[in-house]
C-alpha cells in the first residue's frame, strides 16, 4: 500500500477520477489484504532499469519522468482522436493484450483500412533501442511517433491538426495543464508525453526473468532449449533483450522487394537487412518477420534449418542455415515460450485508462 | 547593519559615477554596458542582379529552366559574431526557419542580447547541427510540425524549394528537399564572413544590421535543369552537391549601423 499511498498524496489531487479509482482499490485491497496481497500493481510505478539489463540508451534527462506526464501520453496512446477519422490510436496496432504487437496479422489495417508494407513490431523495451522501425530509420524515440502519426496508412493526421485538436479539447487542456503547467499544446509536449508512456513498457517478468532471479526453474526441454538457442541464435538475439540491434539478412529472399536498411544507407551491402527483432514474447506476437510472413515458430524454425535463400548480403552466420535435428525444434520452442509476459499484457498502469 | 546598508550604498553610487565615466571615456569599449539587437538579412537574388521572387516564372541563367517558385524555406543556426579582440558572442538557441513565402525574400534575423563592442566577422550554420538532429522532439523553429523534418528517415529537412516549371521531368513540378547530417553525404555547412576591414558599432542606437546575399539560381549549378531530376526527397550525393552549390553563393554584401 506504500506506493498507492505515495502517489495518492502528492501526484493524484488534482485528478478525482483518479482518486476515485485509487479509493475504490484501496477499500478493495483493504478488504482483500487480510487474505491475500493481490489487488495492488504488482510493481510500483515508474521506470527502473531490471538489474540485469544493460543501461537504457533513453535518459529522461530533457524529459523529467512525472506521472502527469506519463499518464497524458497513455491518454494519447489509446486516443483514436488522434487520427485524420477518428478510428485508429497507437494501440490498434501496438495493442497491451499482444505483448504490445498487432492483433496478430500480418499487416495492421489504419485508417479506411488500409495497409502498409511491414508488421507491428511489439514495442516492449524500446527505452534500450538504438533505433527505430525494421529499417532503423528513426533514430530517437521521441521522434518516433511522427512516422505513424503522420503515415497516409497508419493515422494519416498532420502534427499541426492534431495540436488543433487537442487544443480544443478540454479533457486535454486539462491533462496538458496538469503535465506541463500551462494549457499549450506543442508538438513536442505530446511526443515527450507519448515517449513517458512507452519508457514504462518494460517486459522482464516472463518465466525467463524469474529463472533469472532464481524465483522459478525451468523444465528439462526448456533448460536444453536454453543452452541450444545460446548456442544457435544469441549471435543475433543476444540476452537480455533477445537482439543486438544490429541489421541483418537471415536469408527470407534472393531478391529483395523491401530493400530494408538499404532504404535509409542507400548502401547495396545493406539490401535486404533488418533489424533484429527482440524475443521477448515472441510466443504472443505471431505472426513474424518484418512483412509477417510466418505464422507459427515452427515455420520459422524450419525456415533456419531448411529454408535460408543465398544472396550476396546474407549474413555469414547463416551461409548452412542453422541445422536443427531430432527434437531440437520442440526444444527451442519450448524455451521461447518461456519469453511470455503475462504481466506485461495485465500491467495496471499500462492498461487502457478507464474513463 | 546600518552600516553594511551604507557600504553597500557607497559602493553603489561609487560604481554609478565610474560607469558614467568609463562610459565617456570608452564608449564601446566592455560588455557590461549593455547589449542591442542586430538584423541578420539575406538577400536573395537572381541572376545577379534582379530580386529572387515566389510564384513568377524566373528563367535560371545556368540551366534555362523555367523555374516558379511555391517554396522556398532553410535553415540557419548557431550565429556567432567575432569581436575585435578576437573573442566570439555566441547567440543561444540560435535556431531560424527562413521561408521566403511568408517572411519575403530579404527575411530577418533577429540577434538579441548583443553586448556593446566592435565586431567584425559573422559566423553561421547553413542547416540544422548534427547535434539536434538526433536528440529527439524539438520546439520553436525546430519543431516537426512546421514540416521540415523527415519522420521515416530522422533529420532535418535544411532546405525546401518547391514549384512548377515545363521543363521539369516530375510532371510539371520540382520538389527539392536536401538534407542528410553526417557521413559524405552531410549537408550541413559552416559559413563565416569578415566585414571587409569593416567593423560592426554595437552601441545601443538599435540599427545594427549585417546583410548578405544568397543566389537559388545556383542550386542547380551541377546538377543541370530539372528535366534531368525533378526531386529529391533524402540524403544523399544529388541533395550534397546541390545545397554545396547553394551554400556556396551566400556572400557578405555590407553592414549599416
């Protein structure tokens, strides 16, 4: 109760739907306490880096970490408001109950439906990425929300419309206040904002972390899938974070019709590369690779052992594919299921606000 | 206290009357005395001689392309201006969006905060440092809502110039967006210029300006007429060698106080 108690006396007074929402779980956990410790988040707010993560390459440093903040950009998050008709927010295609990933469908609908070329990726841990999209091309988190803002498939808004809107809207007049002081609406204070919220999509509570933290074990086919994915796949989708931010071909196609990271270098060597994605709940965010091409791990895992395309930039580590005899699949598999955050998808002050 | 109050009262009116004097004696002479602004202008020409203009068909003397302007928008950063002794003053949160559709083809810079001196030399970035490139959400003239920042490719946009010409091979219209902040492809240029043996009075009449003069027309100077390339829309060798040659014809026209 130390922390609701915290934020009830010093951040919360000003908002009273959140004071009723806090009251009503203070009584409920009141009630609940004397059996069981269950209805509080199970971690306090804010951000902290896990103790065996490297350090985040995002510092909030021009961006102080307040809740105000953070709870204005989870209000824009989930706002459709926010796109050109009205029906599509960050969360259609980053949505909690997927790890942070797209409904799991190859290209995520924007507005009027349309598609756009590449799968949404989830967007857990990006306070460690160097860079952003498959291609890298974004190379700050804070600017990251301009591409599907803007994007003619995505959200097809411009930032000076959307600044219009809320203007006018007194729900966000009132949370802008309370996050920056004044009324005024900035391109910047909604993407500082939107920035605050996604910093906090940390996932390091799956089965993995707590055998990390010696609070659980694994089964023998998942120990023996561990140390097979050390040895076959950690070059790229290195520990903690299950990728090295690096860009790669691992071998989907002779000829490219996304040429990836060529896109943004314009360097041929680069053709066909993209970035390694994470791991983490890798299980929950089918279907996969940048254009979702696979739908189930398997697929995927036979595409290592049996199906990698030569191509001049294929990555080397995989020039014989990555042999994956006997029950070796079955092993891998059941270690990646360990990667699984149910925690994540549940989070309390990651969930959809409740109005 | 009382007397600390009386110290402190004589060493006030002490100052007071040595400022005064200092101030006869040397007018211009220290930084203390106070600051004015400065106008930073540019002038844009064409051919020359003839003022730049939007929306007029305008024949480039280099190409014989017809060009009509709709746009035409840069930016300049980090203005410094060197003092006689050789130090610098350095202008802080130097950031400007020149667009020439709303603020006409001679726009203004304002250098607020100038300390009384002798200067005799600018300096100035063409383009948006490195440095705010990748340091995530910018405001005022940098913010992303006033168009000029790529959102799939991160960087600034340091120039515009938008149109229509007959000879263009886009369908009638040119669109050049340069840009790119590092590697051989960075456009980002550092320019200074000496006032000519000229020094520049900053000493509190309000009428400092510096002018200079720019020329589009060399934007294609290289690269040839627009039929051969009509747009560019990220970094690279094309948006390098055309705002090289751009850059290349800002000159030092005069300064007035």
């Amino acid at each position: 109760m130390i922390s609701l108690a915290r934020l009830n006396s010093n951040t919360f007074m000003s908002n009273w739907r959140w004071i009723r929402l806090l009251a009503v779980i203070a009584v409920g956990s009141l009630i609940v306490s004397c059996k069981k410790e269950q209805v509080e988040p199970y971690k306090k707010w804010g951000f902290s880096k896990p103790d065996y993560f490297p350090e985040p390459v995002y510092n909030f440093d021009n961006n102080k970490q307040t809740f105000q903040k953070f709870t204005l950009g989870r209000e824009l998050f989930y706002d459709p408001f926010l796109s050109s008709d009205g029906t599509v927010s960050c969360a259609s295609c980053h949505a909690n109950s997927h790890a942070f990933a797209g409904h799991n469908t190859a290209l995520s609908p924007g507005v009027n439906n349309l598609l756009g070329t590449r799968n949404s990726p989830s967007i857990a841990n990006m306070a460690w990425s160097p860079s952003f999209m498959w291609d890298g091309g974004i190379n700050h988190i804070e600017v990251m929300p301009i591409a599907p803002l803007t994007n003619p498939v995505e959200m097809n808004e411009t930032l000076a419309n959307i600044i219009a809107k809320l203007q006018q809207s007194e729900k966000y007049k009132k949370l802008f206040k309370e996050a920056y002081g004044t009324e005024d609406v900035t391109d910047q204070r909604v993407l500082k904002a939107l920035t605050q919220y996604m910093m906090m999509i940390v996932s390091n509570n799956s089965k993995y972390d707590q055998v990390k933290h010696g609070e659980a074990t694994f089964t023998d086919a998942e120990q023996q899938g561990y140390e097979l994915f050390q040895q076959k796949c950690s070059q790229c989708h290195t520990e903690p974070l299950f990728t090295d931010y690096s860009f790669r071909n691992n071998g989907l196609d002779q000829s490219f019709s996304d040429g990836g990271r060529f896109l943004i270098t314009q360097n041929e060597n680069d053709k066909g590369k993209f970035k390694v994605p994470s791991l983490r709940n890798v299980a929950l965010t089918y279907p996969y690779m940048h254009d979702g091409r696979y739908y189930t791990l398997n697929d995927v895992l036979n595409h290592y052992a049996t199906g990698v395309q030569h191509s001049s930039t294929l990555d080397p580590l995989l020039e014989n594919g990555i042999p994956l005899p006997g029950n070796e699949k079955t092993l891998l598999i059941a270690f990646l299921n360990t990667l699984s955050d149910y925690h994540l998808m549940t989070d309390f002050w990651l969930a959809e606000p409740k109005h | 206290m009382k007397n600390t109050f009386k110290l402190g009262f004589i060493a006030l009116a002490l100052s007071a009357i040595a400022a005064c004097k200092k101030d006869k004696i040397e007018p211009t002479d220290s930084a203390t005395l106070g600051t004015d602004n400065v106008v930073l202008k540019i002038e844009h020409t064409w051919q020359d001689s003839l003022e730049f203009q939007l929306n007029t068909d305008l024949v480039n003397p280099l190409t014989g392309d017809s060009l009509n302007f709709t746009t035409f928008k840069y930016y300049i950063s980090n203005i410094r201006l060197k003092k006689a002794d050789g130090s610098w003053w350095t202008q802080p949160n130097s950031y400007f969006l020149l667009d020439l559709s709303a603020q006409g083809t001679t726009p203004s810079m304002q250098l607020t905060g100038v300390p009384y001196g002798e200067y005799t030399e600018v300096e100035y970035v063409l383009g948006v440092d490195s440095t705010r490139n990748v340091s995530g959400a910018q405001d005022g003239a940098l913010s992303p809502s006033l168009g000029m920042f790529w959102s799939w490719n991160s960087g600034y946009i340091m120039l515009k110039a938008e149109g229509i010409s007959p000879n263009a091979s886009m369908g009638g219209s040119f669109a050049f967006h340069l840009g790119g902040f590092s590697g051989v492809n960075n456009v980002v240029t550092k320019k200074s210029h000496t006032f000519v043996g000229n020094s520049l009075s900053v000493s509190g009449n309000g009428h400092c300006q510096i002018h200079l003069e720019a020329a589009p027309q060399t934007l294609w100077q290289t690269v040839g007429s627009v039929s051969g390339n009509s747009m560019i829309h990220m970094p690279g060798s094309g948006a390098k060698t055309m705002s090289d040659d751009f850059f290349g014809s800002f000159e030092f026209e005069h300064i007035h106080e």
